[in-house]
C-alpha cells in the first residue's frame, strides 16, 4: 500500500512541477499514513499560515482513496514545517501556563484549528502540574480555549467550631 501511494503522490507532485528530493510513506495504523516530503520548493507547498498544505493534503487523501477504492487518511509533513510549528505552540502554550500561574488569571486563547485545539488539551492534560487545566468554549462558530488554574475549594464543617 505504502508503494501505490507513494507512486500516486510523485505523479502529483510532477503534474504540479514541484521537485521533491525525498517522498517517504509510512503506516501509522489502519489506514492512516505520513507522508514525509523534502523539497526546495517547499514554500509553494505549505504557503501562507499552511494552508496551501492542508488543501494539498485533502485533495491527495481524495486522490489516493479513490486510486485505491479504500478510504484512508494522510499527514503530510513538509521540511519538517509541521514539527517546528508544534514545537512552537507548545513553547506558546507553556508562557501561557506561566502567565496563568503568575497572575491566578484565566486566559482565552487565540483560534486555533480542531486538530491544534487537541494538540493542546492533549499537552495540558499530560502536564506534572494537574492545577493548570484548559477548556473549550464556544459560540456559534467561534471555538476558543482557555487555561486555568484549579482553585483549591474551602470546606467549612456547619456541625463544628472549626473552620
């Protein structure tokens, strides 16, 4: 599987005269594969804020599983764009995490995709300090997320002189 897919992206790529000096297909589970992809001609690729990448990846994943009458997802990763750009929202979620902590404040987040909303509920939820959580809210169309700190709670015992 890993050949046909390879082969229907070179075909791609060499219809849209883009030079890729390196493809490699990957399976990551049941009908999921990476795509890694090195090309000098990678800013035609990826584009303005990677959106150019990701409507390149949806048109493959239509291309592929219709080439393969199978229905399949795909992750493509350019120059490693992707890998840079999670290890950038994360160092931003972490000064985020910091202001939250410093000044006991809840923070909205900008907007984010879906899939960078998870991304960062995943990271939050595997932090060492369970006082810092994230939520979603969202109104209509615009989802936000925002991080807080867990406020310990005050009990007061009403059958007893202490509080």
């Amino acid at each position: 599987m890993e050949k046909q897919i390879q082969d229907i992206v070179n075909i791609f790529f060499e219809k849209l005269q883009i030079e890729l000096l390196e493809l490699k297909v990957t399976k990551e589970q049941e009908d999921i594969y990476n795509i890694y992809i090195h090309s000098n001609d990678s800013w035609l690729l990826i584009w303005y804020s990677w959106k150019t990448l990701e409507s390149i990846r949806r048109i493959l994943k239509i291309l592929i599983s219709n080439q393969l009458d199978k229905k399949i997802s795909i992750h493509i990763e350019v120059n490693n764009y992707l890998k840079e750009k999670e290890n950038k929202l994360f160092s931003f979620i972490e000064n985020k995490i910091k202001y939250v902590k410093e000044n006991n404040k809840e923070i909205k987040l900008p907007e984010f995709t879906s899939y960078e909303r998870k991304k960062i509920h995943a990271y939050v939820s595997k932090l060492e300090d369970k006082t810092i959580y994230t939520k979603s809210r969202w109104l209509w169309e615009e989802r936000r997320i925002y991080i807080w700190v867990k406020k310990e709670k005050i009990t007061i015992d009403l059958n007893s002189l202490d509080i």
